[in-house]
C-alpha cells in the first residue's frame, strides 16, 4: 500500500510507507520551491477554505523558531491538531495564509508552542481514553486493558536515550530537563536541544499515513546523535512517508535510501528533477554519487583525501573556475569514477574531469589519460607543487628568510634526488614493464601456451627490456634543473622536509603556504595560483 502524490508537470507518484525520500541538488536548484509546491498540490486545506483534507503534508522548513515560552497553552485536540497543522483554530482557515504567514516558502515557522500544545493535549486525550476504558473494564467486571504507552512517555523515552546524561521531564505538561541534579525550564535549553523535542513532537502527533517534508533535518543536531534521532522517529512512524531535503551527505548516506529525488533545476514556473535509482549507478560510492548531483558546477575528481594540503591548493586553484573538488582515493579511483560517470546518461548535463599525479608515466599513457577525460599534472606528484622553483621563490621572500634560502632549498632537492636517483629508476623501470605487459591483449585471440610465450619473448626479450631502463635512465640522469627534477622526482616527503631550508620546525612548511593562501597578504593567493597554474593541467571551461 501507497500513498499516491500529485507533483509538478502532472505527474502522479507513490510513496511507498516506511522508506524515506532524500532530495538532493545544487544550492537554488528550487528544492525548497519544489517541496512548497508538493504540498500545494496535494494538501486540500493548503489554500482554500471549506475542502476536508484528505492528505496531510506536512512540511517543516529549514527557517524555523526555536522559542519555549515560560508556559504552553493547553487547547482541545481538536484546537491543538487544526492549529499546528493549519496555523489557526478556526476550520476554514488556510495553511499558505495562517500556519506560513502567505510566505511559505522563505518565512520563519513559528509553531513550537503549537507543536508541545498538541503534543499535550493529544497526551490528556489518550490518558482521559485509557480511564474510561479502564472504568467500564471494571465496572463489567472484565479483564481491564494493559496500561498504554502515551506520546508523552514516549517522546520523553526518545529523548532520554539519546540524552542519557540530560533527563526531559515533560510532566504538568510542562517542559524542564535535570542535569547534574540541576533542574532547568525548557527556555534554557541549548538550540541543539530544543531543536531534538521540536522534531521529536512535530513526528509523535503526526496524522496517520501523512507525509512528512523537513528541511534540513540535521540543523543544530549533533551529528553523532541525528542519524540516531531519525533512525528512532522513522521505526516509530512506519505509517507515514518522511521526505529530507540535506546538503549533508552523510545524513543522506545514513537514510540508506534506494531513490533519490534529484531537482536539477528552477527557472522559476518548472522544475527539471528526476527520481535516480541508486542501484544503477553501481560504479559510483553513494557519497560520490550524492556529490555530483549536489552541485551545479563541473565537478574535477583528483587523488588524495578531504581537507588534505593537496585538496586545498585544487580548491584554490579552480575555485574561480567553476569546479567543484572532490578527492576520491588513489589514481585508479579517479580514473574509474570519471569513466563511469561518462558512461550514465542520465549525468550527461554534469561535466566531470580528472586530475592524477604524473607518476613514471609516459607520454603515451598521459594522452590516453587525457582523452578519457583525466589531466595529468606536470610534476611527478601533488606534493612537489609546494616546492617548484617559483613558489620557493615566493614562499623565502614571504617568510622574510635571509638571502639564497630558496636556492639552498633547490640545492636540497637536488641532493635528495642524487641520492635517491637509483632508485627511482628501478621504480620508473619497473612501472614501465607493467604498463607494456598491460598492453597485451589476448583475450580476442585463442592462442596456444607455446605461442603466448613466443609473443612475450618477442616484445619482451633481454634487449628490449634493457631499452625500457636505458630510456628511464636516461630520463633520469637528464633531468638537472629543479623544475625538471620535480617533474619525475617521487619523494611525498620532499615538502615536509623543505622547511628546514627556510628556518622553520618540523613539517610546517606546506601549512605556512597554506596559511598564507587563507590570510591573503598582498594578493599573495593570486601570485601562488599563477605559479601553480603552469604546473595544472587548464582545464576545459
């Protein structure tokens, strides 16, 4: 059993109970807009005066009051339940005129008084059923019913798991927390708080089968109590359909939803939007996938972790070029996650692209990288950009080092990379013989073992495999100044260590061209882009 929804361009589509419903998209997207215009078209005493409602939106926005008066007003249920969901007691008022104040969409709610209100009078109802119940059981002399589990009890069991340190006690119906063996009123909560009983009442007094709209359901939540919260309401309400407009991934990651309402766009009378089922897009992680979808820039994959060095400077550096960051792994990842989205027709209007490290490879493999979408940058990797000659440069006289510090830094790397020259070949050689040996097809032919082995003696025998290191060595031992050593020098350390050189303690350095980035002293940001922009593959605008 469904709950069918009338949405935009005529559409009809049912909600299954129980599953909630993410909806993603950029930032002005219309998701706001799009969630307004649900319930307009769906809820009967949304704006007009004398229809019986018979589906109950009921939609909680992400600009909301938080304010617990000192007292609640008790009214009956029926008062209670048409002022909360309605904005006002009388039977033919308007949910766009009373409860939205004719702003329904960017207007601030104001119905925390009227959620606890109803909460209360729904708790005095049950209670007032449950007695007489009890009454005529015992008056008939029959088995009297088990004692009942009110919404009272039971949002105050909610809470209090969640807040074992922090007692809510919702007794006189009234609202006051104990913490500490210090009893407090619910005024004094912190927005975190407040914002926990808020939802937790707007869930326990809903109608059955409604459908629940909440903007930015994670606002003011910690997040290592949210997904907990949700988690808890949803099993409670199995009847009714929960709808989360985010822009925190990992809440919708927690929600574990097979669809995703994608509003890709608003031009302010339609909407472009479309239901993505998540098992079709298997070659992308879910938070990946969210990702996209979330923004309208391009989107540009590179190497590494969130909140890296690395992840900052590819932000700087294509933050005024309309891209969007995402660090996704190791080099194959970025590779893999930029061929699959190519490959989704229904991402076709994204545009995605990739960075990787340069590495050992060659020129060949760099051109095929670049025609599936994914630059490689022009230094052996992401680290060696805090320390090309210009930066060095730029970085001695910021620092306000004595002079030759920034060629005593080229001349460690110079060092270094003596020391370390052996070896890299070995690793280059090595790469190189993989990456032939990848080259190999056989998998349109059926050959014999002895003639598989004949095509491997062919195009690897003891001559052409010295070729491959002769031509590593001789890349290697070619390579003198330090823009050259830096585009096949593989040391990640390299920019840790740099920072002796400039009489600085430890690893700071990459943080002090970072820092210096953040506070922008005399367009610094701009000159350290434009040096770093010769090393960073331009990218399609």
């Amino acid at each position: 059993m469904g709950i069918k929804v009338k949405f935009p361009n005529n559409e009809e589509i049912t909600f299954e109970q129980g599953k909630p419903i993410v909806v993603l998209g950029a930032n002005g997207a219309g998701k706001t807009r799009f969630s307004t215009k649900i319930e307009e078209l769906n809820d009967e005493k949304y704006n007009t005066w004398n229809q019986e409602q018979s589906l109950l939106i009921h939609r909680i926005s992400a600009q909301k009051s938080l304010t617990i008066n000192e007292s609640i007003s008790i009214f009956d249920l029926d008062s209670a339940t048409k002022s909360l969901f309605i904005g006002h007691p009388d039977m033919y008022a308007s949910k766009v005129n009373y409860r939205f104040g004719r702003n329904p969409v960017t207007g601030l709610l104001d119905d925390y008084e009227k959620a606890l209100s109803l909460l209360f009078a729904e708790n005095n109802s049950q209670l007032q059923n449950a007695h007489e119940a009890d009454t005529i059981a015992f008056k008939a002399g029959s088995e009297r019913p088990a004692p009942i589990t009110t919404v009272v009890e039971s949002a105050t069991k909610i809470w209090n798991e969640l807040l074992p340190h922090r007692k809510l006690d919702l007794s006189g119906n009234g609202v006051h927390v104990e913490h500490g063996g210090v009893r407090y009123h619910g005024k004094e909560m912190s927005d975190g708080e407040r914002v926990m009983l808020y939802m937790i009442c707007q869930v326990l007094v809903l109608k059955p089968n409604s459908i629940l709209i909440v903007d930015e359901p994670e606002l003011h939540i910690h997040k290592a109590i949210v997904d907990k919260l949700w988690d808890k309401l949803e099993e409670l309400r199995q009847d009714c359909v929960f709808v989360y407009i985010t822009h925190d991934l990992n809440f919708a990651l927690s929600r574990n939803t097979e669809n995703v309402l994608w509003i890709k766009s608003y031009n302010g009378t339609t909407w472009e939007y479309e239901f993505l089922n998540i098992a079709d897009f298997s070659d992308l992680p879910n938070d990946l996938l969210y990702e996209v979808i979330g923004t309208r820039q391009k989107i540009l994959f590179v190497e590494g972790e969130k909140n890296s060095y690395d992840h900052f400077l590819y932000q700087e550096v294509f933050r005024d070029k309309g891209y969007h960051v995402i660090p996704c792994g190791g080099c194959q990842d970025v590779v893999k996650f930029v061929k699959s989205k190519r490959a989704y027709e229904k991402l076709n209007a994204i545009d995605v692209y990739g960075i990787v490290d340069r590495d050992f490879r060659t020129e060949a493999e760099i051109t095929a990288l670049q025609e599936d979408g994914v630059f490689c940058l022009d230094v052996a990797e992401v680290e060696n950009l805090f320390v090309v000659p210009e930066l060095l440069d730029l970085m001695a006289e910021q620092l306000g080092c004595a002079e030759g510090a920034a060629q005593s830094a080229k001349d460690f790397i110079q060092t270094l990379f003596t020391q370390n020259k052996a070896n890299q070949i070995g690793e280059a050689f090595i790469k190189e013989v993989n990456h032939q040996l990848t080259l190999k097809n056989f998998s349109d032919k059926q050959l014999t073992p002895s003639e598989v082995k004949g095509c491997l003696d062919a195009d690897f025998s003891e001559v052409k495999i010295a070729v491959f290191y002769a031509e590593k060595q001789q890349q290697f031992d070619s390579a003198h100044t330090t823009k050259e050593i830096l585009q096949i020098f593989n040391f990640k350390d390299l920019s840790k260590k740099i920072g002796s050189r400039f009489g600085l303690h430890g690893n700071d350095y990459p943080q002090r061209v970072i820092n210096l980035m953040k506070r922008n002293p005399n367009n610094v940001r701009e000159q350290i882009i434009t040096i770093l922009s010769e090393y960073i593959p331009e990218l399609p605008q």
